[in-house]
C-alpha cells in the first residue's frame, strides 16, 4: 500500500443562522479529519509506504460583521466589538458541544449574522488526533525509517500559547481577528495534560472546581460523594475517579475504568450532574508552579468557577486555630506568573462568588451578623512560592506582610486567583487557620492530626455549598464584566 500526501483544506466554507447545525458541521469534520490520519497511521503501523506528508485540519468558524451595533449591549460576551472578519480554530467539538452552540447562538443572534463553517490551514497534530488506546513509540521511527515529523505534523509551541488570552495577541494582515481565547492546539495540549496530571480524561471535569492542597479533603469528598451517588434525589449521576473509574448513582460497583497502580500528580475526582453542572475537587499538593499548572490546562475547558480551599497561616493574634478566612484581596509573591500577569495587576474580589461563600458558613456554621466574626475574617491573603520563609530573617517578610495587612498566608491562593483573572474564570478563596508561626503556634503532629479531623469537613460542607449558590446563578451574572478588558473576544 502506498499512501500519499493528501491536498490541503480546499472545501468551501458554509453559512449557518442555526448554531446547531454550525456545531454539528464542525464535530463532521473533525471526525472527518482525525479519523483519516488516525486510519494512516495505522496503515504506517502495518507496513504502508508514505510517499510525501500526511496531513489533517483542524476545522475552523468564522464570522464577519459591518457594524458596531449589536442586539443585548447588557451581556459581557457573546459579541465582536466592531466591524471585521473574526475566526477560530476548533478541537473535540463533540466535547465542547454545549459550550460552542452557546456561544455561536449568542454571536448570531447579538449580530443578526451568519457564522461560517469549514475547514482551517492549520494542521492537526498526530498527537492530538489519535484515540486513546492508540500509542506514538520510539518504535514509529524504526517502521518509517525517518524521524516521525518528516511524515505526520507534530505539536508546534510556535502556535500553542497563551498570547490571545493574555492580550498580545496581533493578528497579521489579511488574517481573522480571534473569536475565542484559546486556539485548538492550545486546546489540545491541554486536554492531554489534563489525563497526565489527573488521571482522569477531560469530559468528566465539571463546570465548578474545587482544589485543595491537602488529601484530608479529598477524602473527605470522596466519602460525601459515594453518599450523594447512593441518593436518587442528589441530582448527582455519576462519580469518577482516577483512572476514570465511573460508578453510576444507585450502583455501588464501578461501571467501567481501571484505578491506578499509584495515583498521579493532582489527582482528580468529579461528582457528575447533567450538563457537566457538578463539582471537580483537585488534590493540587503544595506550591504555586502546581497551582498554576492545573489552572492553565483546566481554564481551556472554560468552568463557571473555581474556589480554593486550603490551609494556612494565620497571621494576627486574634486569630485561633480553625478560624476561616475569606480572601478580599491578594499579595502575589508566587512569581510564576511575572510573565503572564505582573504583580502590579490587582486581582479584585468578586461580589458573586464573597457573597456566596459567605452565605455558606453562615449557613453550615449556623452563625449570623457579630457571631459570624467569631470564626471568619475577610482580609489580605499573601502567597509565597518558599515554604521555609519562617527559616530566614524575619525583618523583610513580616514588614511586607504587615504592610499590606494581610491575616493569612499560604503558598496557592493568589497563584489561582490570579489565573482565574487572567482567564476570566470566576474564582474565590476559603481558607483555614492551621497554624500561627508569628506568634508560636505551630502545628506539631498529633494537633495537626486532631485538627484536620475536626475542621475538613465543614470547610469542604462550605466549599460545596458555595458551589451549589453559584450553580442556582445565570451563567451571564457569575460570568460579569469584571474579569473582561477593553477588546475582548467573543467566547466566554
């Protein structure tokens, strides 16, 4: 057999007032696409000769306007902010199905405009296409003789980058201006990493996210999930684990999966509800590179929110152990984001998402008003990326901590706050008082074991309940203007 280098994207690109239809269109050629270069790799596999270059194509929405007006100048997204011609790539749009129907309906109705459907000039990688029981070896170079990108396309850093989200992308001449944040390659890279990381595969990570810096916490979650799968009036259909270990509600045996032999990095795990409306909980570990890691990769999947809830220092005197804090605002001494998002950049709090969290200890705690104060405060949390800073000279660290008048510090806060600014996620805070090292009060191992005994599970009650406030919300209010600059794209 002998396989040769296939012609380039010639098809015409096709109008739709129906988006629908649109994403119906998209999922064809996407299928379309990897489905042949998935059949040529197999046939390379088998023996075939390859005479050229394999390619596929990404397939690609465009959109194209004459005006400055627009239907509902009320929303935050959903529209183009003035006359051009306007595009994106796409990738899995069977899994972001809902997502690019929502937003193509918002673009079509807003404008009274078509959008058009075809086939992009960008390749798709191999890696990318490829199902998931099918494996790229060393063992291809020996088959082909050749290194594996004299053949297929392969992933290019070049193009898969964060300079539309962070707003420096420039579109060159003759080109569309973006649509979305987020390109398909980037995309891409991210739903792979997402398996890596979490050992779970990206269609079972739901809209609200919750990460934690401690496995107390995911135990805990897991031990209220199995109990709202065992409830036919949780709402709550499905429960997935490592390994993507699926068991259904009302069944106490898993459907299908295999659990790791050792479980991965930041382990994930998703209490499902229709509409992917349930809630991810994430054991981060440690730190703001692992913070931020998680965050770039689940930001491409566009949640309606995600919240930390975690230990840290308290930092006043008057604080006790076990107090909560609901952070107001932020000192970004994380540095993995200098490059992306200076410290300079205020991260404000968000009304929706205080307001919720705060109703939600009110709630679970059942204290009010004054009362309330006796175990939260709102205030200043700092995040640092040295976990050791009590071992240095306390001179320059205490100053700038009491100069911003922060009360508590941890190492992954502001870190997922600040990405969740940066892509326009809503995002929120609750920690809680584990130790007071400013004033003597460390953690020794039987408090510390005692303590989070106590204390995970109402944190974690609070952290579901705010969830479920913001799950009750219009997508348009929790997704505000706040977290949108002046030219933005159109896709939330």
């Amino acid at each position: 057999m002998i396989i040769t280098e296939p012609e380039g994207p010639t098809s015409p690109f096709q109008s739709y007032s129906d988006p629908e239809r649109a994403v119906d269109r998209l999922i064809e050629i996407y299928r379309e696409e990897t489905g042949r270069l998935t059949e040529e790799f197999r046939a390379v596999i088998d023996g075939a000769h390859v005479r050229g270059r394999i390619h596929a194509y990404y397939p690609e929405v465009r959109f194209e306007t004459d005006t400055y007006a627009r239907l509902d100048s009320r929303l935050a997204y959903g529209f183009v902010h003035g006359p051009g011609r306007y595009g994106t790539t796409v990738t899995r749009p069977d899994l972001f199905r809902r997502y690019l129907v929502a937003q193509l309906g918002l673009l079509i109705r807003n404008h009274a405009v078509p959008v058009e459907v075809g086939r992009s000039d960008t390749p798709i990688p191999l890696h990318f296409a490829l199902p998931g029981d099918v494996e790229v070896s060393v063992d291809i170079t020996e088959k082909l003789g050749r290194p594996l990108r004299d053949v297929f396309d392969v992933p290019d850093l070049a193009i898969t980058d964060d300079a539309i989200v962070n707003g420096v992308h420039g579109s060159a001449p003759g080109l569309p201006d973006p649509l979305a944040p987020f390109t398909a390659p980037r995309i891409d890279y991210s739903l792979h990493r997402l398996q890596h990381y979490t050992a779970t595969a990206a269609e079972h990570f739901q809209n609200f996210v919750l990460f934690t810096n401690y496995q107390f916490y995911m135990d805990e979650f897991i031990h209220y999930a199995r109990g709202q799968i065992a409830d036919p009036a949780s709402g709550y259909i499905e429960f997935v684990e490592p390994g993507n270990v699926v068991t259904r509600a009302g069944e106490t045996t898993p459907a299908s999966g295999a659990a790791p032999v050792r479980l991965p990095q930041m382990p994930a795990y998703h209490l499902v509800r229709p509409g992917s409306a349930g809630i991810t909980m994430v054991n981060i570990g440690v730190g703001p590179s692992n913070a931020k890691t998680i965050t770039d990769h689940i930001a491409v999947l566009r949640p309606h929110a995600w919240l930390m809830l975690g230990h840290c220092a308290g930092l006043r005197n008057s604080q006790k152990l076990g107090d909560y804090v609901l952070a107001h605002a932020y000192v970004r001494e994380d540095h993995v984001l200098d490059a992306d998002l200076p410290a300079w950049v205020p991260i404000p709090a968000l009304s929706e998402i205080q307001v919720a969290m705060e109703e939600a200890v009110e709630e679970v705690t059942g204290l009010t008003g004054w009362e309330l104060k006796s175990v939260m405060r709102t205030g200043t949390v700092a995040t640092i990326d040295n976990r050791n800073w009590e071992l240095r000279d306390h001179s320059g660290p205490v100053y700038r901590l009491s100069q911003s008048r922060a009360i508590a510090l941890d190492m992954e806060s502001a870190t997922i706050a600040a990405n969740g600014y940066r892509f326009r996620v809503p995002y929120g805070t609750l920690l809680c008082v584990s130790d007071k090292p400013l004033h003597g009060e460390l953690k020794l191992p039987g408090m510390a074991t005692q303590f989070y005994r106590r204390q995970v599970s109402q944190h974690l009650a609070i952290g579901i309940r705010a969830m479920e406030k913001l799950r009750a919300m219009p997508s348009e209010k929790l997704h505000s203007r706040k977290l949108r600059s002046f030219d933005e794209v159109a896709f939330q």
